[in-house]
C-alpha cells in the first residue's frame, strides 16, 4: 500500500487571490515532490481550491455573481500563481467538480450507515472566515481566537460526526507515532486539545445551499471542511479505483498552516477510522509569515503577492529565500530588505560568482572543454569527502523538512568549492606550460563541485540549476537521479561547457 509518495498542500478557499503564505506551503510541498523525483520515486503532487461554504457564498454575493461562476474565475489567479512559480504538482482538484462531489457524498453515506452521523441542532458560534463552530469558552474577547473577528451566534439543523467515539483511538495514535504530527510542540497542543475533550462535530449547514448536499438529506448541505478533507482522498480515486487509491494511499505527507492543524490532525483522522482507511504518514504543521512585521491582510493593504516578488527577484531566488530564510515549523517575517541580501550574497555572489569564475576559466584555459580529471591530491580527496558528508547531511535534513538547514549545508560546501578554487589557483597554473595537468585537475574538480551544487540545489531552484546542468554539458537534470549520480567524479571528461551569462545578476540594495 502507499508505493506512490504523495504530498499535499491544503487546498486554499478561493476568496484571497494567492500570496506569500500560500505560496509558502505550495512551494516547500513542491521542494519535497522535486526531491523525491531525483530520488527516483513515483510522486504524486496535490494540490487545490476549496470552492464551497458560507465565505465564498458571501464573497460571490457580494460581486452579485453565481457562485460556480465566481470561484471559475477565481482560480485562475492559484492556476497562473503556480504555474508561475515552477510548481510541479501532478493534479489540481477542485472541490466543485464531480470526481470530488460524488467521493464526499459516498464517503458521509458510508458513515451514516455505519452510524457515526446523527440528526441534532447546532446552537452556538461560528466564524465564517475561518468556517469553524467555536464554543464560548474558545472565544478570545468575544472574536474568533484564530483571525480575530467577530463571530455569528447560529442555530440551525445540523448533522453531527461522532467525533467523540474516536477521540481516544487518534490520541493513542498520536502518542505512539511521534513522527504523525510535527513539529514537537505543536504536536504537544493537540494532544492537550484532545485531552480537554472532543464534542461530536457538526458536519452540515442548513442556512445557505452553497456546498455539496446530503445524499440522504437534501436539505443539508457537507460542513465545508468535511467536504475540504475529502479532497485528499477524492483526487485519488477513492471508492472509484481502488487500485490507484491502494497504490497512493496514504498520503506521505500532509503540509498545513499551523492555524488548520486541529482539522488535520484530529477530525480528518477520525473520519479516516471511521471510515476504516489508514492514516497519513505524517502531517507537519509550519509557522505564520508576517510581512515587514506585522500580520499580512486586506484591510491593512500589505498583501504581498507572489507575482510581484517574482518580477523583481525572479522565480527561483524566490524559492530559495522563502526556504532558506525560514525554519519551517516556526513563525517568520518576510522583508525586502532580507531577501535583497540573501539575493546578493548568497546567491550573486557566493554561487553565481562561482559558477561565472569556473565556467570562464574552463572556457579561456580549455576551450570550454571539460579536462581530464588526472590524479586527485590532498585538496581534492577533501573537497570529495566534503561533498559525500554534505550530501549526507542535506538528504537527512531534507527527509525531516529542514529545508533551511539543508540549504545552509549546501552553501558551506559551495564555500568550500570556493576556496578550493582560490587555493589551487588555476589563473597561476595557467601560466606555466609544466603544470597543464594541474590546471585540468583544478578545473575538473571545480566543475564536479558545481555539478554536485546543482544535484542538491535542483528542488529548490529547478530553472537555474537546470541551466547550470545545462551549461556543464550534462543534459537535462530532471534525468539525474540521487544516490546514482552524486557520486564524485561524475562529470565526464570532454563535457561541453558553455559560459553563459550571470545566473543571478546582482541588485542595487
Ligand atoms: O484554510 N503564512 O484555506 P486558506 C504562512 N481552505 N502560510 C499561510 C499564510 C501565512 N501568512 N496564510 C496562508 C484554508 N497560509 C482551507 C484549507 S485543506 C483541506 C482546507 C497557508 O486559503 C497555510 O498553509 O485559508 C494555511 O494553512 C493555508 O494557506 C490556509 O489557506
């Protein structure tokens, strides 16, 4: 079961046009689907819009636009964001459309059956914007504890999940698989959430019609988080092609905002075991960005949009600031000041210097061919076994999602490939005839650094480490594969290399 590795982002409400929160979660759960690719897995990349509920009924309203009219139009701007941004997911799911309806209504049907949904009444708050019921006693001065704002008193015919009968079964799940629910500490909150006790969840709404109806009550329509949960099984053929679900099920990681981690981690396990489906493998909960400071949102008109980021820095410094800047799991701030720096120094300067020098090099002393490598001295057998340890090292942070350490691995091993340049001096080499294979050994090896750089740096920076690849005479990096190709010495001898111009042209700051 579960062959395939499959990642998720959540599926986003259409009502904001994409930013840079948004943006966060789609690109790390794309660094993940890139990096298991050049490990040779099969991927299968999620992600989505969630088109149903009160707030996009509201939103459409407000436009005098039909819903289903509205949220067609509306997600485009996630479609183009992506496309934008290099994202590879393998499918885009849609909560309006039929593969996705027809699964959430065979799935609360089974659970009715099985009698885990019952008829009762809601009386109590609920928070459109963040579409959740809350009690009195989670209310912070009267608002939504979440986005702080006001709350509507409801009463209405709901359905109810017994949410109850599992509370125990997904506590003793999180308690013996501390892997299922990450970070740590986030971990440790919704054990205690659990352990305050779980009320039965109310799982439909009578008050408006803008949401997948009731197989067995026309009258209801799916609690629109009900209905969001499900997109992680519908995009995969539950319950219509049980081969494909059995291969992909389940999900090796789920990527969430920490503010949706309760529906992640305690009502979406319970409907899996009620409906009697294993559990994903992990569900990681990352931090907030705020922008210059302070909390990005409309009305304060600090929307940063990843479009214009983009046109500014370009795609792939975009990735990589938004992955080496922040550890994912805790909250961070977003400022242009940081990015410029990060650009210039790491990027302009620390790779990109370096990927011109050698290239330049190859290029003068060469004729952009890549030398033999020749017998390897002391500076070279360090250099090799520096690139072995990082490569271990990043592979082991990548597989816990320590986006930015891995990074910052990679980048002390580009150091080093600096310095190796600078102590072997080939300009120096290259002015005597006697020591020509030094110089073939000392541009090899800078050339085998830079391809070893590009092999880690690709899920984080596909297009210009594409070209890198490229540009080393190697073809398509999508057709490397790690461990096969990190091994030292992979560069062949003879390589076309092609100087290019500046990967990262440097910005005023
Ligand atoms: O909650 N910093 O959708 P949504 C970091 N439809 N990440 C952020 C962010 C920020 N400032 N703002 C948003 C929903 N995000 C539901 C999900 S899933 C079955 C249904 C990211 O459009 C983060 O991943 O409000 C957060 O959890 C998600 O966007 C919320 O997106």
């Amino acid at each position: 079961m579960g062959d395939i590795f499959y990642v998720t982002t959540p599926i986003y409400y259409v009502n904001a046009e994409p930013h840079i929160g948004t943006a966060y979660t789609t690109v790390a759960a794309d660094v993940i689907a890139r990096y298991q690719r050049l490990k040779g897995r099969e991927v299968f990349f999620l992600t989505g819009t969630d088109e149903h509920g009160q707030k996009v009924a509201l939103a459409a309203a407000e436009r005098n636009e039909s819903p289903q009219a509205w949220v067609d139009r509306v997600v485009a701007h996630y479609r183009d964001a992506w496309d934008l941004l290099d994202i590879s997911n393998d499918d885009f799911i849609r909560t309006t459309q039929n593969r996705h309806t027809r699964v959430a209504q065979e799935f609360i049907q089974k659970l009715q059956e099985s009698g885990d949904v019952y008829l009762s009444s809601y009386e109590g708050w609920y928070c459109v914007h963040d579409e959740s019921f809350l009690l009195s006693s989670q209310l912070a001065d009267g608002q939504c504890p979440e986005c702080r704002r006001p709350v509507d008193w409801v009463k209405e015919e709901n359905y109810f999940f017994r949410l109850s009968r599992y509370a125990d079964r997904v506590l003793a799940h999180i308690e013996e698989n501390p892997d299922f629910v990450q970070p740590e500490g986030r971990r440790n909150e919704v054990v205690s959430f659990i352990k305050a006790g779980l009320a039965d969840q109310s799982i439909s709404r009578t008050s408006f019609t803008w949401g997948i109806p009731l197989p067995f009550d026309q009258r209801h329509v799916m609690y629109v988080w009900f209905d969001a949960l499900l997109n992680y099984i519908s995009a995969i053929d539950y319950g219509t092609d049980p081969a494909r679900f059995e291969r992909t099920w389940p999900a090796d990681w789920h990527l969430v905002g920490k503010e949706i981690l309760r529906f992640h981690a305690v009502i979406w396990p319970a409907m899996l075991m009620a409906a009697g489906l294993p559990l994903p493998r992990h569900v990681f909960a990352h931090g907030w960005l705020t922008v210059e400071g302070r909390k990005m949102s409309k009305s304060l008109g600090n929307v940063v949009k990843p479009s214009e980021l983009v046109s500014e820095y370009g795609v792939d410094a975009y990735r990589y600031y938004f992955m080496r800047e922040f550890s994912f799991g805790v909250d961070g701030n977003f400022s242009r000041r940081t990015m410029t720096r990060r650009y210039n120094d790491e990027l302009a300067n620390d790779l990109g210097n370096l990927e011109s020098r050698v290239q330049t090099m190859v290029d003068k002393y060469r004729a952009g061919r890549a030398p033999e490598p020749r017998t390897p001295g002391a500076e070279e057998n360090t250099l090799a076994e520096k690139a072995a340890e990082t490569f271990a090292s990043f592979e082991a942070k990548m597989e816990r999602l320590a986006f930015n350490d891995a990074l910052s691995d990679v980048w002390e091993f580009i150091h080093a490939v600096n310095r190796y340049v600078d102590v072997s001096a080939p300009w120096a080499l290259a002015r005597d005839e006697a020591k020509a294979a030094d110089l073939d050994r000392v541009l090899y090896n800078s050339c085998e650094g830079l391809r070893q750089i590009a092999l880690m740096v690709a899920p984080f920076m596909p297009r210009a480490m594409g070209e890198m690849w490229r540009r080393l005479g190697l073809g398509e990096l999508a057709d490397a594969r790690i461990p096969a190709d990190a091994a030292w010495g992979g560069m062949p001898a003879g390589a076309e290399c092609v100087r290019g111009q500046a990967l990262f042209p440097r910005l005023q700051e």
